[in-house]
C-alpha cells in the first residue's frame, strides 16, 4: 500500500562548545547569529563562573534543525536552571525550520525534567512559542546598521550627540582602539566606579581578564578608551562575530563626564566597524526604567526594539511572567559601599545570578 513517507525522526546531539570546534560552524551557518552564540563566549562563562554547557544540535536526516546553547546555572541559594544563555543580552535559539519549534521546546522541557530544573529561560524567541506566551522579563533593545560611510552616518546620529563628539575632540580627548591586557584593567578601573555609581555591585575581575583571554586576545573583540591629558575619561568593551557586533560594557569617570568622553568612544568605534566591514551594531538591553541610557542608545540613529526573557516553569509546565525588576533598597546599599567591599559583593554574588 503506498502512502506517504513517514518523517524520520529529529536527533539532538549535545556539543562542548569549551573543546568542539564544530560549534561556531554551525553556529555561523544560521543568519540570526550574534556574538553570545559563539564558543568564545561559553569559555568566559564556564571558565569564571563554573555553569555546565549544554549545548544542543537538533538535526533531521543530517539537515540542522535548530541550535540551542544552555548553560546550567546551579547554586544552593537561587536554585538549579537551565539558560539560553547567562549573562547575556539576548541569545534567542537558532530555528532552520520553524515548524519543529514544538519538538525543540519538548526537548528543553524534558531536559529540565532530567536535571531537575526549576525552569528554563529563553532570551528571545518568541517566534518559537505560544502566542499568547507572555514575557517574564522585557527590556529595550537597540540596533544600529552598519551602512554608507561615516560622513553618512554621522549624519543620521542626533544633533547633541555631533556637539558632544566635537565638544569631545575640541576639549582634548584622544581615543585608543585596542587589544591589550592594560586596557582591560584600565576599563575595569572605571567599571567598578560607575558600577557604584548605578548601586550595583561588579562583575569579578576574572571575567574581564577571562573576556581578555578568550575574546579580546583573540581578535573578537577590542577596547576602546578616552584620555584627557594623563586621565581616562571612559572606556568601552565591543565583541565581534560574523559581521554583527555588540556594545558590551561601558563605564565613565563621573567628575568628567562634561568632556563627553563615551560620546568619542562610541564614534571612533563605529568607525573601526565600519571599516572592518561589520554589517550591525548592537547596543545591547537597556532596563525599562533608564530613560537616561535609553535617549543615549536613541540618539545614534538606532532601531528600537523589545527584548523579551520567557521562562518555563517545569514543575507546572507551564510559561510564567514575573514582572519587571525595577531598582530597590539593594541599589542604595551598594551606592553607599566603599568599592573594595563592592567588588567583594561582586565576587560572590555573581556565581549564583544569570
């Protein structure tokens, strides 16, 4: 009796991104690829914070089918989950057929099961989802493209945002786009400062001197500083992968901040993309309630769009939203601490957060 073919079925295969050099491959065969799906960035992770990679391939009849990277964040104090993926601005799962959305979430749900998660997190994807699956967690994103030459763009960047570049250049700032160990310390130096400053405590200096040796020494990424006279005024952090890129991290010194020193920063780095031949920029997510930041992103001639966290709750199987964390008592305790005691919190707070 002839009928038509039975679908084989989907295999999932979990690769090491810390040893498989096959990841990256895959990774950058998909359009939507960006920086936080690269194996460089699981090194930083597993290496300063311990969280297990689960990294998934999803193929039907050797065809990829969907790539979804996990890390398992465990701790005695906030739980054990699975997250797509820690300590990153959004890192939506990578679909090459989207009617198989639902075997990819089954998967995830069932892999929760087994190791016993409370819940696993998608940063983006809701394509892939329910539709009336609401988010857990919102935030802005802003995206800038890469198109033209630099005359061009800086046109299309808002009127104060040129003052403020050429306030920058005509007070004395000079700029240095670079590569080095130095500039990374230099940048952690202003970080922990404008960390307090936002009542919050640091990262640990070991992340950023694991960025520098998974990222930075490896050419995907640079640093970028602003000097007046023997100070540095700010410093920024900028990753590369394909032709897309990200705005990581940026600090400033707040007693000079009217010599417009991240305004020059973030120009001359759009410049060194521009001339790398990257295709987008990608500001990275802002919180709901930082109008401040925002207007800043908006004034490049970004595109605004919404990044939503969606989390799947395992013991009720079901999406759940939490809401929007908004600024509390903690931000005021660390505003007030001394910066050493600061970059302690930061040390051992931030294993057991994603």
């Amino acid at each position: 009796m002839n009928g038509s073919p039975v679908p084989s079925a989907i295999e999932v295969k979990s690769l090491d991104p810390l040893s498989d050099s096959d990841w990256d491959r895959l990774v950058l065969s998909h359009p939507d690829c960006n920086f936080f799906h690269s194996a460089a960035w699981a090194k930083v992770l597993g290496r300063t914070y311990r969280h297990k990679p689960i990294y998934l391939h999803f193929s039907q009849q050797g065809e990829s089918v969907a790539l979804v990277p996990m890390m398992e964040v465990r701790s005695p104090f906030t739980g054990r989950r699975g997250v797509c993926l820690p300590f990153s601005d959004f890192c939506t799962p990578l679909l090459f057929d989207k009617a198989q959305a639902g075997p990819v979430l089954d998967k995830l749900s069932e892999l929760g099961r087994e190791r016993n998660w409370k819940y696993f997190e998608l940063r983006g994807g809701q394509e892939m989802l329910p539709p009336a699956t609401v988010p857990a967690t919102q935030f802005y994103g802003h995206k800038l493209p890469l198109s033209g030459s630099s005359e061009e763009l800086l046109a299309r960047v808002a009127s104060p945002v040129r003052r403020a570049i050429r306030k920058a250049e005509k007070s004395g700032v000079h700029v240095q786009l670079t590569r080095t160990r130095d500039a990374i310390l230099e940048f952690y130096r202003l970080h922990i400062r404008t960390r307090r400053r936002h009542g919050l405590p640091p990262q640990p200096l070991s992340f950023f001197l694991n960025i520098y040796e998974e990222i930075v020494k490896a050419g995907q990424g640079f640093v970028v500083l602003a000097k007046r006279g023997s100070r540095f005024l700010a410093a920024a952090i900028f990753f590369q992968f394909g032709k897309n890129s990200v705005y990581k991290f940026g600090a400033s010194d707040e007693l000079l901040q009217e010599f417009r020193g991240s305004n020059l920063v973030m120009w001359e780095a759009i410049r060194l993309l521009l001339r790398d031949g990257a295709s987008m920029l990608h500001f990275g997510r802002t919180s709901l309630d930082n109008d401040g930041l925002r207007r800043f992103k908006l004034g490049w001639g970004t595109v605004e769009e919404a990044i939503e966290y969606f989390q799947f709750d395992i013991g009720a199987q079901a999406w759940k939203s939490n809401g929007h964390n908004g600024s509390g008592l903690h931000n005021t305790i660390f505003r007030t601490l001394p910066l050493v005691l600061n970059r302690f919190a930061g040390a051992i707070i931030y294993p057991h957060l994603d």
